[in-house]
C-alpha cells in the first residue's frame, strides 16, 4: 500500500508544482488613422534619431500580447488620455482625432489583459511554498508534520515568497518535495512500529529539584508547587521526554497565586529547552485566583525528547527567593499528558466507516479491504489522486480514532 500511495503522492506532486503558461496572441494590425495620428504628433521625438525618454514609437509594434510592449502602449495611452502629450507648445490634435486614438489603444489593452487572465489568472501558477505545503498536508491529512527544514529555503521576489519568479523548480527540490511527501503519508497510514499508550501523571510537588527551591514554593497543605516567572525557575517538565513526535493532550490544574482575587495567566511552550534548541509557544491560558481549575490543551511536540514548560506572567527580581516572595505567583497541582492524536504514532489505529468509498464509488469497510482495493487498482485509483493533487480522495476519507483514557 505504501508503494502504491508514494507513486500517487508523486504524481499529485507533480501535478501540484507545475507551472502554467500563456497563450500567445496574434498582433492586432494598427488603424491607418492611428498610424497618421502618431506620425503627424508623435514621431519628431520619439524616432529613432530622438527617442525621448527612451521612447521609440516608430518601430513599436502593435503586439499587446508582449507584457513589454504592452506597458509601452500602456504609457502612450495614459500621456494621451491626461493631455500630457504632444508637449503644450506643439500642435495640438482635435478631441476627436485624439479619443480615436484612445479608444483603440483602450480596446487593444483591455483585449489583451483579458486573455492573458483567461490564460494564465490574475495570479500566475505556481507551486506550493514551504509553509504552504506544510498546512496543505495539515489540511488533507489531519495530520501535523514538520516539512519545513526538510524542504530547501524558499527564494524571494522583492520581498515576497509567494512570487512566481521565486519559487524555482530544480531536481533537487522536487525530490526534497518527494520525501515530505513520504513522510506525509507515513505518518497519516500510520506506517512503522506502534508504539504502546503513553500516560503520564505528574505530582507537581514530586518535579522540583532542591537546586530549584530559589525560585519555587512548595504548599504542603494542598500538593500544590507555586511557581515564579525567574530564569532560574524550574518551569521545565523534565521528567517527561517525548517518546515520538507528535500531538499530546495536556491537562494543567492550576490556580493564582498571591493574585489579590485576580486571574493568573501563563504561557506554555514546547521543544528542546537547551542551549540552541528550538521551542515554540503553545498558547496563553489563564487560572482562577484561589481555586483550582483544569486548563486543558493539544500540544504539537516536534522531536523525540523534547518537553513542555510553563512561564507564568509576573517577575520574581533576582534578589529575592520563592519563600518569600509576594508577588504573584502559578500554583501548580499535577499535569498529565496523553498521546491524542495519529501523528504520533502511539496507541492508534486508523478505522473506517461502513459508508467509505473510493473516488470510482467502491466501498470498503475495514483498512485490510481498502490496502486491497488501491493494490488491485493502482491506475484508477492515481487518476483520483492526480485531480486531487495528493491522496485526499484516499486518506481523507479514511477515520482516526483515539482512545479516552483520562
């Protein structure tokens, strides 16, 4: 099955990151009136002897499908239309010779902007940039992957990594492409070892080192920890190393500390918490004052190892300890953590409906039938996923379920 979906994803690729071109169009022949118009008040500075501002009419071509020429005509039709040309001390043409030559080169621009939009859009077609790809295969899949240092750098025009001119095609980057890809559909047909059901619950009181009491106070009455926002706090869950990267169902109960009555906010962050690791903020959330609540949250966690860590808001100045300090303050009772999503990989397995189809409106009811199905018709089944870009038609289709195991 996987061979047979990597094929499919390749084509879908493909078919993704082409490119689109335009149509030529034929050169519209230019009115003998116009032509008069221009050799009588145009041509004496702008031949091929004067040429001012750069500006050559007597060789210019009535091409308007040229994106270049048609910008020439385009500048000719504007310094006509706001009286700028002919120059005020020349001789001046009468409106109507003048809006002659406005309403042809109008038609002539319009004509030609049109069937360039029909043919190639207001936007020409491009592929998908690194980020784009990225929410692409979220979107299709369901699935979190982190694509992006996969992928080579994106270029830029002026500024813009949405730009046609930048998003070059070579071999080495579709390849690059072709491999997200794989990944894409490993993780989403759930490909490889399944790991076992992962729960973790952890005691906050049980998570503080002795070394970490400058910034810390444990409440023995509740088996709560009150945690400061100081460098030195041991916000960090360091008992928990991500087994598999992958989405995490988090449960915090928390309550304000010291707050006077008032909600307490905190941020929670995930990653590689050492020197030169990468972490990225999860979200802001906020407790009630005096009473503990449950804040609970999906965590995308993006390497094997990596941990979870809470920075409560308010400052603990470096002077004072968590004994003694009276400014506000996290009061943490436990956190539990549990695997809740496919893209880890751990205590999941995909299901199908009754009502499941292919794109050719076969059913199938159960993941060996559906293997079966794209093994026996690997064409049928590509044609699906080359109109689809990927293999949504597929996999889009196909239900994941977890366990409730909190």
């Amino acid at each position: 099955m996987k061979n047979v979906a990597h094929q499919c994803s390749r084509m879908g690729i493909l078919v993704a990151l082409a490119a689109g071109t335009s149509l030529p169009l034929a050169a519209a022949p230019m009115p003998s009136t116009t032509k008069a118009f221009l050799q009588k008040h145009c041509f004496e500075c702008h031949d091929a002897d004067t040429q001012k501002g750069k500006l050559r009419l007597d060789a210019l071509v009535p091409d308007f499908a040229a994106p270049a020429t048609a910008e020439q005509w385009a500048k000719v039709f504007f310094q006509l239309a706001h009286r700028e040309m002919p120059p005020a001390k020349k001789p001046q043409p009468t409106d109507k010779d003048r809006q002659t030559v406005l309403d042809w080169l109008g038609r002539e621009l319009r004509t030609a902007q049109s069937a360039r939009h029909s043919a190639e859009g207001r936007v020409a077609l491009r592929r998908f940039n690194r980020v784009e790809y990225q929410n692409t295969i979220r979107d299709l899949f369901g699935v979190q992957v982190n694509v992006l240092e996969l992928l080579p750098e994106d270029g830029q025009s002026h500024g813009f990594d949405k730009v046609d001119a930048a998003l070059t095609l070579s071999p080495v980057r579709v390849e690059k492409y072709l491999e997200a890809a794989d990944l894409a559909l490993d993780t989403a047909l759930g490909v490889g070892p399944q790991p076992k059901f992962l729960k973790e619950h952890y005691v906050a009181t049980n998570t503080v080192a002795s070394w970490d009491s400058k910034s810390v106070r444990c409440l023995d009455d509740n088996d709560s920890v009150v945690l400061f926002n100081s460098g030195y706090s041991p916000t960090e869950l360091r008992k928990f190393p991500a087994p598999a990267p992958g989405a995490y169902r988090v449960r915090v109960s928390a309550s304000g500390f010291q707050t006077s009555g008032q909600p307490q906010a905190f941020r929670l962050y995930a990653g590689n918490f050492q020197v030169g690791g990468k972490t990225k903020l999860i979200g802001h959330f906020d407790v009630p004052a005096d009473k503990p609540a449950v804040v609970e949250l999906t965590a995308q966690i993006e390497g094997r190892g990596d941990t979870l860590k809470i920075f409560p808001y308010g400052s603990i100045p470096w002077q004072n300890t968590g004994a003694t300090y009276t400014g506000l303050g996290l009061a943490v009772q436990w956190i539990k953590l549990v695997v809740n999503t496919k893209d880890a990989r751990v205590a999941i397995g995909p299901t199908v409906d009754a009502a499941d189809t292919l794109a050719d409106g076969r059913a199938f009811h159960d993941l060996a039938e559906l293997k079966k199905l794209l093994l026996a018709n690997p064409e049928t089944i590509a044609r699906g996923l080359a109109e689809k870009l990927l293999i949504h038609e597929i996999v889009a289709s196909t239900r994941f379920q977890t366990k409730s195991i909190m």
